[in-house]
C-alpha cells in the first residue's frame, strides 16, 4: 500500500455507518411494472422513441439524446409501454417518463449476456467513445453527466492522467465497495478502454481507507494492467469529490470555474467504468445498477443489482420492508442525497443508494443565530466562506456572492454539517447559486 | 408522514449550547482559584453578575424584544461570570447591577443579541464601570486565602499599578522589585487585581481545555501574548531599569484573561486565521503602548475593545485560502 | 482677562465670516443646475421609494417624468402605482400635461391550494424561502405549481398589505396594495398577478396556475383548474384562453358577468365581492352552500373551503 493522501483544505468526517459493506450483491428479480423517466443525466432530457401500446425489448433504444449535453435512455426490460405519461422522479418534479408493463426478460440481440471476462479489445478512441454514447451512459456516482462528453477532450487541451473514483466518500453507501471486490477484474478493463478512449497511459485509482480489501484486491489486479496503480486515501468527506480526489491523488488544483481537464484530469466513478466495460465489450447498455439500500432501522441492509425503473418500494421490501417509524427516505447518501417523496420513485441511472432514516434522525434542530465562530469556512473543501454567502443569498445580494466565488461551491453539505447553530447553509447556498447562475446566463445572453 | 428537505441529512455534534457551557468549564479552575483568594466576596461577586445578567436578558427579551427568550443557551451565563472576572472582589452589589444591564442590555441586545454585538460584552462593560466609578474599580482587595481566615480586606494597588506608578515617580525597577510578587505568586494568583486575572495558571489550564474542545484555535491567545512578550522584552533589553521584563508582564494585569478568554470570544473575532494573528498582534501592541506610555496601567481591555472595532475590515481583507484560486495573487 | 476675550471674539467672528463668504462662492460657483419642476414633483409623490413605478425611487421617477414631459409633451409609459390616479393628476398638473386615469390594480393571488384543499402529504424542512423550496421539490400538496406558502411574498411587500393566513397556508392581499409588483416580481411560481381591482372591488380570476392535465392536477388540489373548457365556451366577450390545460381570463375584456363561475365544475373560478347569488330552484342535483361574498361551494368539497381569501 503507498502511502496515505488527502486534501489540504476542510472537511468533515461523519460517523461511517458502512452497514452494508460485508453484504455480497444480490440481484433482485424483474418487477412487473417499470417507470423510466426519459431526463436521467444532467442536461437535456433524451426524445420518447416510444409511445403508447409498443413492445420493446431489453436493452432497446427508447430514447435519445436531444442535444450535445444529453443521453439515450434504453429500455431495461421487454414488455408494453403502457404510456408516456408526467411522473414524480426523484427531483420532487413530475417528469416525463415510460411506464412500461413487464412481459418476459427478451434482450435486444446484439447485447452478449454472459459474464465471461473479456480482457482484449481492438478499437479506436472515437470507436470507443461512439459506444459509449450509444449505450447512454451517465456518471453514476451521483452526478449524471453524460460520459461521452466527458471523453471528448476539448480541443487545446490534453488528458494525462485518468483518475478513477473508488472512493465512496459518503456515509452509509457501499455499492462501489461491493462492485470493486467482486467486479475488479471487469473495472480494470474498463479502465484500460477509458485510457485508450483518452489516450492516456496513466491511470490511478482512488480509494478511501476504510475500504482495505477492496484497497488490496485492486492493487493486486492492478499488476496485471500496465499504467493503472491503485492510491489509497485517508477517510475525509468529501474526498469523493472530484476536484477534491484530483488535488489528493495528483496535487494539482483545478482552477475556480474550470473543468478538470485544465489540469489534465478526467475522473470516473467505479460504477460508471464498470459500465463502460459491458457498453464496450458485451454491447450492453445502462439499463441496471447496484443500489445499497441501507439504515439503522432497516432490518435487511443490503446490495441490490436492479433495473433502472425498478419502484423504490420494491428494493425496500427486497429489504425486509420499510421500517415503521420511518421519517425521511433518501436517494443517494445522507449528505448529498435528495428526499424522496414517496415509495413509488423509480430507481435511475444515478441512484446510488436508498437510505431510511428514523423519525427521530429526520427533523432539523432548530434554527438559533449565528454566532461567528467560523468551522463553516474552516470545514469548506472550497476554501469559501459559507456564512458570508449564505447572509448575501437571504439578502438577495446575489452580485457580491458572485465576486466571493459561490459559484465555486460543490454542495457538499460540510458547512451545514458543521454549524453549532443548525443554520441551513446549504439551502441558502443553494439559492444564492441558482440566481447567480441565471444572472451569468442573462449577462452571457447579451 | 415523510419529511422533505435540501441535503445534508444528518448532522455533526456540534451546538451552541456545547461551546457556550464548554467556556463554562473551563473557567472553572479560575473561579475556585478566586473563591480561594477572595472568599465570599468572590461568591458574592460571581452570583450577582451572573443572575443579574439572566434576568436582563431575560426581562429584555420577554418585554422589549417580546421575541423568543434564549437564556438557557449559555451566553449570558459566560457573559456573567467574565464579567465578575474583571471587577474587584470588593465591589458593591449596585455597581455590578449596573455592570451586568450595560453587558447585557447596551453590550449584547442593542446589537440585536446573540451573535451580532461588535465588542465584547463583559469589556464593555467593565470599561463603562472603569470611567464611571474608577474608586470603586480600582482599589483592589490583596488575596487573602480563606483558610487563613475570613479578616477584613486589605486593599492595595495591582502590581502594574506599582510599577507605573512608580517609574512615574522615577524610581527604578529594581527600586520597586520588593513591592512585586515573584514569579510564582504571579503565577498561582498571590497579587492584587481584579478577580478572574490573578491565577495565569488557572487561567491556562482553561486554555488548554478549550484548545482540546476545539472551542478556541490557538491563533489568538498564542500572538497576543508572543506579542506583548516581544515587544516588552524589546524595551527591556534596551533598558532595564526602566521597563518592567516580559514575564512579568505576561503574567500581571489582565493579560492571561484577555488573551484567552475575551479576545477569544467568536462573536468579536476574525474569521480566518489570518486575520486572528493580525488581531492578536494588534491587541498585544495596543497593550503594550497603553502600558508604558498610556494613562491607564492596564490596557488590555481598551486593546481588544480597540481591535474588535476593527475586526469587520480584518475579515474583509483577510480571506481563507481559496481552491483553485492560484492565479489569484491578493486575498480577495 | 478682557483683551482675551475680545481678541478671541474678533478671531472667530472673523473666521466664521470669511469661510461664510468662500461658501457662498463655492456654493454658486459648483451649483449644479436642476429643474426645479423635478423637487416640485417629487414633492407631490408618496416618498415610498419602492420601485414600483419601474424606476429607483420617487427622487429618480421625478427626472424622468420631467426630462420626459420636456422632451416628448407626455407621460406615456409613467405611472406611480402607490400614488395612483390621483398623484398623476398633480404631477400632470405641476408640469402642465393632461394626464389620463388608469384603471387600479391590485395584487391577485391566484391559488387555492389551502391545506384543506390539497392536503399536506409531506413535511417541509428547510430554509424557509419560497424560492428555494420551489427549486427543491413540488410542494407539501403534491401540486407543483401551487404556493408554498413560505412567505416570500410578505418578505417583498413594504406596504404590509399582504399577510400569510396560518390557517390556509396561503398569502391574503389587503385592500391598501399598491399593486407596486414586488409580490408578483417575489414569487418564484408566478402565482400572483396584476390585475383591475374592478368596479367596487369585483375581480373574477382563475384561481390556479396548474398547466398539468386535469387528473393529475385534481389528484393533488381539489379545486384546481382541469382545463375542461367549460368557461371557455359560456363567455359571450371571448375574455376566457385555455393554454396547456388551464384558463385565463383577460380581465381587459371580462365584463364580470359570472357565467364561468357558475359553470366551472372544481369551482377553481372565482368572483370577488359580489353580492350572493339567489339559490337556484330545487331541480339542483348538488346542495349549495351560500356564503357572504364568494361562490357557492359544494357541500361534499370538504367544510373547511369558505375562501376565506377576501381578495
């Protein structure tokens, strides 16, 4: 094992609550009904293909990417589209989707279903990235960019490194953990066709110390693979972070507005690689992910392989059920994650984990005044000034939050963690973001 | 029914509460120290300040602000008991009456409460009390331990006292050298002055406590007493004769309680580290300047009453180390 | 003694005379010159400095009404909303031009989406700010078009002429709006407009803003619009549009003739300050409720739905 790195700057370490990391993946049957909404990725939502009263089959085109920030939407199972209609997803929002009746499990023919482990490959950058385009894959730590895009170095600028994300920074979530010890040998492959998709020769992969095995199997993979070393990384949220693991593995810093490839650096998360690998050699497209599903109270935590669109309801009673005083029902970590607002949301591309909290764990404390004590800035991975922007923001002095650089916050929830006074930081900051980003929009405008 | 809000969903330990009752303990050690010198005066002192300074807040909040009363919070409390820390143990019950309604009521709620006064309460205070009742302020009680006793109280002048108004006389530091405590009796509290200031041990050991807690960060307390040290042991190095050494004028006056307890205090204080040093610094210079050349033998409290003044331009110029911001060559 | 105090007199007289003489000189010589119809102006208007007239403050309202009334005869364009008609009619008068009355407005509320109407089915926790709930999720009702109920409207007013009613959840416009638009500019779902206060105060308004179709819509809110066009098609002055499943009334065209309101079948319709209606003959299927100054509700609706709302 190298030596232990970190990031200079704040951070917070939350209790780890890793209750699901001994628990083996278990891939859970086809529901009968699915609900995939057609915007799962930042950007634009895809075009509906389908419509009302088609058959499609597993793996199938449904929907398509409608501009360059956008991603295809395949069906994850065959059977009837019941209808295109307006769903709650987990924005909160009513989105569009297709709500597909489940017929059989009959997959798109190309797809190569078996789990043989295929280490060679003979293709182009641009091959590789068309592939991975066609398959619609998103970042699936959390953030759902498109990959593709990602893979397109601008022109001007150049890779050199490919960072991987194995770090699992957020309580609670252990998906990648799980994927990285028992899927290493495909997410090693999967590397190496991000390398050739970048034309890079170095890759590293970024691991948090609380993972040793997955720390241990990697490295010990990683010797088969020429360029890839594994970097273990000391337990700090948010080292998960993608600008935050870029300073930790390679010590530079990517400028305030920029992307990582200013410095060099595309980062990936496991998961995504992983499907990388089965878009590129199996011909498979997103269509399932691995889900944690996870709490104090839940009876069952556990590691579930679904289908996109698969109703949260079902993973929770996979779970042995939803526990009786539960209060709050998340996707994603208790950190970042979004409350849901019912047991009906469907799982998508970007659903890392389902976490349930008691009732007791769920309400705020109230709110009382700041008293000026500063862990929110000296906790801020950004080195910003939470209490400053967060008072600009209620204050609707959106103009001097823009000149202190709120822009540059990554949400990741630490100052709010932090605050001794329960302010809601983050909301504000939040706030204070959304209408500097439409001032900047309607400054860019004219 | 679920529950709906923006992330994070959980939260650290921290509160306001555990910082407020954190500073409570560590002040300990000072208040025995004091009940020991000073008696029941000391009791006496303590109890008035601080259920005088509950009750203003309280009656200000119920009846003038008629919003949501905070009492339990803790800051009051710590409010009261500095408060009792930088008047004589002899002083009247009416006198820190007033103290603690111009600490609460002029010092803390007519900023707009907890979290938005410029200065420092209790210094405000006690600088109010200083320039109105400046007998009363200033003959201070010579610690009697009350195993020895409860004998009437002698009073005589502070060790500062001593010396500036003897160099004044144009006597000489080694003329003055038996009237001073000695090192130990500085350190342990044997001095007059007022009652929070004598022990630096206690006082240290408080420190300590809250750079544990994380309550305090070591910026301040470590630049301004570097700084008084600095520059006093500059003057002294020039000549002896005529300024008092640095250690003695680390451990006398109200410098140990200044620089750990009120220039420490959040609410007052830059927010970056940078900006604590500079304050530090600055409140250490004052000190010194108001020491030697200024009419009053103590400084620390118009020091750092001085640099919270100045505290909103520190945090303007003094910005945390931003991400990402290597082309930018200012702080801001 | 005495020669003190003369000569000090003398010095200070004389200095005080001598600054007064450079005053006076500077003062003329650097005095910059203003119209002097523009503090005239500025007199007359309300001093409320709230940017409802488009421009930052009275001070700011009186320039342009001048260099405006100087360049071009007229105050096309130039309305002071808290002075109304009446302060136009002086500033007209103070820089000789004929001003024309304009119809006043008022701040309208249009939703309905009370507790009682769309129930709570989640709990809200957060920062308690419109905007950012609006950016977080649909709404405690399910509805996610409807008011939030945060208040940021409130926050926006500084005329105190509208207030959260805690027993709906949902904001109440007073008669003292100055319809300056702060409220409307404050709400992040576009919930309230300007529209005619109307004669003796009698507004008719759709009071909903939901564009989804009618079932999801009546699922979260009992009372929201379904876009069934009902109205659309019993208005004789062509005042009533359905876009995207929801009806507008054009309150230009309106003549307040109620025939929508009797018609809409979620009663999401709503006449302000009339006078109740007679009951209708018993040949009625549904048994109406007669409340002092709204429509009719449906008994089976629920009890808690007298639109308290007075606006």
């Amino acid at each position: 094992m190298g030596i232990l790195k970190t990031f200079a700057l704040g951070g917070v370490h939350p209790a780890e609550q890793k209750l699901s990391a001994n628990i083996p993946i278990e891939e859970l049957p086809v529901p009968k009904q699915v609900t995939v909404p057609f915007g799962q990725n930042l950007g634009a939502p895809s075009k509906p293909l389908v419509k009302r009263g088609d058959t499609v089959k597993t793996g199938q085109l449904i929907g398509e990417a409608s501009s360059f920030i956008s991603a295809n939407v395949h069906s994850p199972v065959s059977g009837t589209v019941l209808k295109i209609d307006n769903v709650v997803d987990s924005s909160g929002f009513r989105r569009p989707a297709a709500i597909i009746n489940v017929e059989g499990d009959e997959w798109m023919e190309e797809i190569d279903r078996s789990e043989e482990l295929i280490t060679g490959f003979d293709l182009t950058a641009q091959e590789i990235i068309d592939k991975v385009k066609k398959a619609g894959i998103v970042g699936m730590g959390g953030a759902t960019f498109p990959t593709h895009v990602k893979l397109m170095v601008p022109p001007g600028k150049k890779a050199e490194y490919l960072l991987i994300n194995g770090v699992e920074c957020e309580p609670y979530l252990t998906s990648d953990h799980r994927l990285m010890l028992e899927k290493g040998d495909e997410i090693l492959v999967g590397t190496k066709i991000l390398m050739k998709a970048l034309g890079v020769s170095k890759a590293i992969i970024g691991i948090e110390n609380n993972k040793p095995d997955a720390i241990n199997h990697l490295t010990e993979l990683s010797k088969k693979h020429d360029g890839i070393s594994v970097q273990p990384l000391k337990v700090k949220y948010p080292q998960g972070g993608e600008k935050q693991l870029i300073k930790a593995v390679t010590g530079r810093e990517v400028p305030s507005g920029k992307l990582p490839i200013e410095v060099g650096c595309v980062v990936q998360n496991v998961g995504t690689v992983f499907a990388v690998y089965e878009a590129v050699l199996k011909n498979k497209p997103l269509i399932e992910r691995i889900v944690t599903v996870t709490g104090k109270a839940v009876k069952k935590p556990s590691n579930f392989k679904v289908r996109v669109g698969t109703p949260v309801k079902e993973l929770i009673d996979a779970a042995e059920g939803l526990p009786e005083n539960t209060g709050k029902i998340i996707s994603g970590g208790p950190m970042m994650g979004k409350a849901l607002l019912n047991t009906d949301i469907p799982v998508v591309k970007g659903s890392s984990g389902i976490l349930l909290m008691k009732k007791e764990e769920s309400s705020r404390k109230p709110e009382s005044p700041c008293i000026r004590c500063s862990k929110c800035t000296y906790v801020c991975p950004m080195g910003l000034e939470p209490y400053l922007l967060s008072r600009y923001a209620r204050t609707k002095r959106f103009e001097e939050a823009e000149k202190e650089k709120i822009m540059d916050c990554i949400e990741c929830g630490s100052c709010q963690y932090t605050c001794p006074a329960n302010i809601p930081l983050l909301d504000y900051l939040r706030l204070g973001k959304a209408k500097v980003g439409a001032l900047i929009r309607a400054r860019n405008a004219k | 029914m679920l529950t709906v809000s923006g992330s994070p969903h959980i939260h650290g330990d921290n509160s306001t509460k555990k910082i407020m009752y954190g500073v409570v303990y560590a002040l300990i050690p000072a208040m025995l120290v004091t009940v020991y010198f000073f008696g029941f005066n000391a009791i006496r002192v303590l109890t008035l300040s601080v259920v005088f300074s509950l009750l203003f807040e309280w009656i200000i909040q119920k009846y003038l602000i008629k919003g949501d009363i905070t009492i339990t919070d803790g800051s009051a409390l710590v409010t009261g008991i500095l408060l009792a820390f930088n008047v004589p143990s002899n002083l009247p019950a009416w006198i820190i009456i007033i103290g603690a309604l111009v600490a609460i009521g002029v010092g803390k709620m007519s900023f707009g409460g907890l979290g938005k006064n410029i200065f420092n309460p209790a210094l405000v205070a006690r600088v109010f009390l200083l320039i109105s009742f400046p007998v009363e302020m200033t003959s201070w009680p010579k610690p009697a331990p009350i195993i020895n006793g409860l004998t009437d109280v002698i009073t005589g002048p502070t060790p500062l006292g001593i010396v500036k108004e003897g160099l004044d006389a144009g006597k000489t530091m080694s003329d003055l050298m038996p009237q001073l405590p000695d090192y130990v009796q500085s350190l342990l509290g044997q001095m007059g002055g007022s009652m929070g200031e004598v022990s630096a041990i206690a006082l240290i050991l408080g420190g300590i406590f809250m750079l544990w807690k994380k309550i305090i960060s070591w910026e301040i307390p470590v630049s301004v007493l570097l700084t008084v040290f600095v520059f006093s042991g500059i003057l002294w190095l020039i000549d002896p004769q005529h300024y008092a050494d640095p250690l003695f004028h680390l451990l006398t006056g109200g410098l140990m309680l200044g620089a750990i307890f009120m220039a420490t205090d959040m609410v007052t204080s830059p927010m970056t580290k940078g900006g604590q040093l500079i304050f530090g610094f600055g409140i250490g210079l004052l000190t010194i300047l108001i020491r030697i050349w200024g009419a009053y033998p103590e400084g620390v409290s118009f020091a750092i009453l001085l640099m919270n003044s100045a505290v909103p331009l520190i945090n303007r110029g003094f910005k945390p180390k931003r991400f990402g911001a290597k082309a930018n060559v200012q702080n801001r | 003694m005495n020669n003190i105090i003369i000569i000090s007199t003398i010095a200070l007289g004389a200095l005080g005379l001598i600054s007064a003489v450079i005053l006076y000189f500077v003062a003329n010589k650097f005095k910059v010159y203003e119209d002097p119809k523009i503090d005239e102006v500025e007199e007359a208007l309300p001093s409320a400095n709230c940017g409802g007239c488009g421009f930052p403050g009275c001070r700011a309202f009186a320039e342009a009404t001048a260099k405006k009334a100087k360049e071009e005869h007229n105050l096309e364009g130039l309305f002071c909303p808290v002075g109304g008609n009446e302060v136009m009619q002086k500033v007209g008068n103070i820089l000789g031009l004929e001003i024309e009355a304009k119809d006043p407005m008022i701040a309208v509320v249009r939703c309905n989406g009370s507790h009682a109407n769309s129930p709570q089915k989640v709990k809200y926790e957060g920062a308690t700010s419109c905007a950012f709930a609006h950016a977080l999720y649909s709404g405690e009702g399910g509805c996610m078009y409807g008011c939030l109920g945060l208040g940021d409207c409130v926050d926006a007013c500084e005329f105190d002429a509208i207030h959260m009613n805690p027993e709906t959840g949902l904001p109440v416009v007073d008669d003292n709006c100055t319809a300056c638009g702060a409220c409307v500019e404050a709400c992040p779902r576009d919930i309230i407009e300007l529209r005619k206060r109307g004669p003796k105060e009698r507004r008719i308004f759709v009071s909903c803003v939901n564009k989804e179709k009618g079932a999801p819509a009546k699922k979260n809110c009992a009372v929201a619009c379904i876009g069934c066009g009902k109205c659309e098609k019993v208005c004789k002055f062509d005042a009533i549009t359905i876009t995207s499943f929801l009806a507008y009334i054009d309150f230009e065209k309106c003549t307040l003739c109620r025939k929508c309101v009797e018609v809409c079948p979620t009663t999401a319709i709503w006449e302000v300050n009339f006078k109740p209606r007679k009951p209708k003959p018993a040949a009625e299927q549904t048994k109406k409720v007669v409340s002092t100054e709204t429509k009719p509700v449906e008994l089976k609706v629920n009890t808690g739905t007298t639109k308290e709302n007075k606006v």
